[in-house]
C-alpha cells in the first residue's frame, strides 16, 4: 500500500479508535497509532498465527482500528501500573 494511503488510512483508524476507547489524541497520535497497530497485529496474526488479511483498504482498516484499540489498552495499563 502507498505511503499517502497508509497514512490517510492511519490517522482514521487512530481516529476510530480514539472514539472507541473514549481516549483523547492528537492527529498525529492518531496516525501513529493506528500505522503502528496494522503493523503489529499483521506481525502478530500473519507469522505468528499463520493467518493473513486481505491486501484491500477495508481489511488493512479493520486490523488498524483493532491494532489501535490494543495499543491505546496496553499504554494505559502500563500508564496505570508505573
């Protein structure tokens, strides 16, 4: 996928994401999260699971938005914890 598009498709996840978790980000927080959640969860359910999504815009979003939700999970129980 190119990069302007992963970036567009970045920021909304962040953004959906954001929503979901009733957090409070910035743009640039929000396409951080939500490049860096599609990259691990595809790390995570390719490789590790043996399970692939689909190269369309749609499935590269979902796993975004999850990868997201799980970031911003994992930063506030490390936040929580320290």
């Amino acid at each position: 996928m190119g990069w302007l598009i992963t970036i567009i498709l970045g920021g909304l996840a962040g953004w959906i994401a954001e929503k979901i978790m009733k957090a409070n980000h910035g743009l640039l927080t929000n396409i951080i999260l939500g490049i860096v959640g599609a990259f691990v969860l595809n790390l995570i359910l390719g490789p590790v699971l043996g399970l692939y999504t689909a190269e369309t815009w749609i499935a590269y979003l979902i796993v975004a938005i999850i990868g997201a939700c799980g970031l911003i999970a994992i930063w506030r129980a490390v936040k929580g914890h320290a």
